[in-house]
C-alpha cells in the first residue's frame, strides 16, 4: 500500500496516559500570529522536531468543500495553512503537499481559496484527488469499508496534517477532523459510496474506517470563524475565537464539539469511534492551552437526526414515507442542474425545477452541499429549527 503511517487503529488504548488536545484563543487570521501560536501547540502535543524531518513528503488536508472566499467560513482558511507550511519549512521539509477533492473542480477550488497562492510562494506540490490514480486500500479489519477508492496521494505521502474547519453539518450535525478525510475518496466514488453504504450506521462506521486507516499524525482545526446552521457549505459564518491541535482527530472533535454546544451522544460517528477504540472517552482527555468561553452554535436537533437513524435501522418500510428528502426553493433555484449530476442515487430529475423521488432518494443531501445557491433544505428543517 506503501502506508508509511498506516496501522490499524489510531490509539492506544492500553496506554493509561490521556490523549492531549492543545486549545488556543485566536480572534484574527494573522500568520504573523497564527504561526508562533501553532508551533506552541504542536510543542505540546507531540515532538515536532522529530516528526518534521528533512526527506520527508508532508500531506496537508484542508477542507476545500466549495468554491467560496475564506469570508464565507465553509473552508479552511488560508491563513491557517500558510502558518503550518512555514513551520514545515522552518524545519526543513522540502515536500509539502496540499490536496483535496471538490463538488466544483478542484482546479477553481484552489485558486478560490487560497492555496494555490500558498504553493506559488513557498513551493508547495497542489495535489487534486480527482486527477490522479486511486489507491484501492484493502484493510480487513475495518467494520464497512474493506477495501477503500483513496487517493494514491495519500500511499505516497510519509504523514497526513489534517486541517478541518468548525462547522455544523445538516446530515450529520457537526463536521470536523473525522469527515474531513472523506475529501481523500476520488471523484465520484464519494457519492457511489453513499448510495451503496445504505445506511447512515453504514456511512458513520465508513468515516471511521478511513479515518483510522488514513491515521493523520496532526489534527490542527480552524475554528476562529466556523459555521452555523445549513452547513457545511451554506450556512452561516459564527466566531468560536478557537484554534484546536491534537494527535487524535476523534479527541480533538470532542473538543471541538463541547465548545459549541453539541453533546457526544448527538453525534453517532463520534459514539461510535469511542466504542471502537480509535478515540478516547471525554474524561480520558487532557485539554492544555487556553479556557475560552464556548459559543452554542445553531444547529439541527440532535434528537432528530439520532431518531431518523433508529428508524431508518428498526422500521426501514414505514421509514421510506417520512424519511427527510431535499426541498428545493423556486426562487433561489437557478436551474444549473449540478443536484442531479451529484445525486448518488438519481433520484433528482430537472424538467423545470428539480424534483425528488421519494422512494429511490437516500436522504444523503449531497444535493444540497453542492447547492451553489443555497436552495435546498430539508423536509424536516422546520422541526430541526433551521
């Protein structure tokens, strides 16, 4: 596979020792800040000196979900990556990686988002998902997905720095370290996944098998400015005034999540990666650095989304009649027809303004994370407060 950091797991739980997320208050988008303040937390984290070594290939792994300024809070922000490539170079690292897949061209997404004037001034490899090879991964000991259409980026790389963004997720409600590595799964491979995993036991169990096979060495969140609401690409910019670190992206979700306002138990993939071992429990991490006031996020209700899962597992049949499907707003709607060419489950047909087939769609709302309007929401967003 050429994984020089693959294994099985991404914690050992047998340690004893609390798994470390370092939380620093940052209120502005400076590198001249962003910098010194990231390699404080990485000094406490890890041994950067001994991670960042010369010869090294380091993979950065932003989330570049859409085409949109920094401003608008659905991306990493450039400041952030730009502070982590200066520490790499400070150390030596010659190859710097920064690779992603988008719904809207990769080509744009870059540009758009700053990263391609990064790699211009300090020499940094663009690496877009979509164009290159697909590493088929095979790990038997995964619960879903045994073997895995990843990027070949990620075999070739000696280590992943994972940069999610703070944001709320429709489907899911909360996104971060754990459903960014979902960006490493090539093309469309990302939307044939979610119709044939089926399930949302299925989906949430397949993001922790890519996660613990990809295992990041560093987890580092943008959370100064994250996003409330139809996120994760249509929502609305909110200030957590937050930088988060850690070795373990599940430990540092928890965080991330407490800060926020979202419990554990409201998200499934999260419960799950603590039942399974590849984070640990909330009172098995140690949090360093700085306290800073939390800020509740507007979101779905978490019941809601806890509740359409148990259906969707215990009465499949009567579940089909009131399972959440996409809305589509005729007034924001511009007809561009990008919700049926994503739709995993060609359930979306565009004669005048899309419609849905109830039966065949899967509730994955791909559809409207692609929505460059924002004309979609869900058939139960009033009952989720959204």
């Amino acid at each position: 596979m050429g994984f020089c950091n693959f294994r099985v797991g991404c914690l050992d739980m047998s340690s004893g020792k609390k798994t470390k997320v370092s939380m620093r208050k940052c209120e502005v988008y400076d590198v001249s800040i962003l910098e010194p303040m990231i390699q404080n937390m990485l000094n406490e984290i890890c041994n950067p000196k001994a991670l960042f070594t010369r010869g090294k290939k380091v993979l950065i792994k932003p989330n570049l979900v859409s085409p949109v300024s920094p401003e608008k809070a659905a991306t990493t922000h450039p400041a952030m990556v730009e502070a982590v490539v200066k520490i790499l170079v400070a150390y030596g690292v010659e190859d710097i990686w920064i690779g992603d897949s988008g719904i809207h061209g990769t080509d744009k997404i870059f540009t758009v988002c700053g990263m391609t004037d990064i790699a211009e001034r300090y020499g940094c490899k663009i690496c877009d998902f979509d164009r290159y090879e697909i590493d088929r991964v095979e790990n038997t000991a995964n619960v879903i997905l045994k073997k895995i259409p990843m990027t070949k980026y990620i075999g070739e790389c000696d280590l992943v720095i994972n940069m999610p963004k703070t944001k709320i997720h429709h489907a899911v409600l909360y996104t971060g370290a754990i459903k960014n590595l979902y960006g490493t799964i090539v093309g469309k491979n990302k939307m044939k996944l979610h119709a044939n995993l089926g399930t949302k036991d299925n989906f949430e169990n397949a993001l922790l098998d890519l996660y613990s096979t990809i295992n990041p060495a560093l987890t580092i969140m943008d959370g100064i400015v994250g996003m409330e609401g139809n996120g994760p690409a249509n929502g609305k910019p909110v200030r957590s005034n937050m930088i988060l670190a850690s070795t373990n992206g599940l430990a540092l979700d928890i965080v991330a999540m407490r800060q926020i306002g979202i419990k554990v138990k409201d998200v499934g993939y999260i419960e799950k990666g603590i039942e399974r071992g590849v984070g640990p429990k909330e009172n098995d991490i140690e949090l360093i650095g700085d306290v800073i006031e939390s800020v509740k996020y507007d979101k779905p209700s978490g019941y809601l989304i806890k509740f359409n899962g148990w259906a969707e597992r215990v009465t499949p049949v009567i579940y089909k009649f009131f399972k959440p499907i996409p809305l589509f707003d005729q007034k924001k709607c511009v007809k561009c027809g990008i919700c049926v060419e994503i739709c995993p489950a060609n359930a979306i047909v565009l004669p005048d303004v899309p419609k849905v087939d109830r039966e065949t769609c899967i509730s994955c709302f791909c559809c409207q994370e692609a929505c460059f309007s924002d004309a979609i929401t869900r058939s139960d967003s009033k009952k989720k407060g959204i």
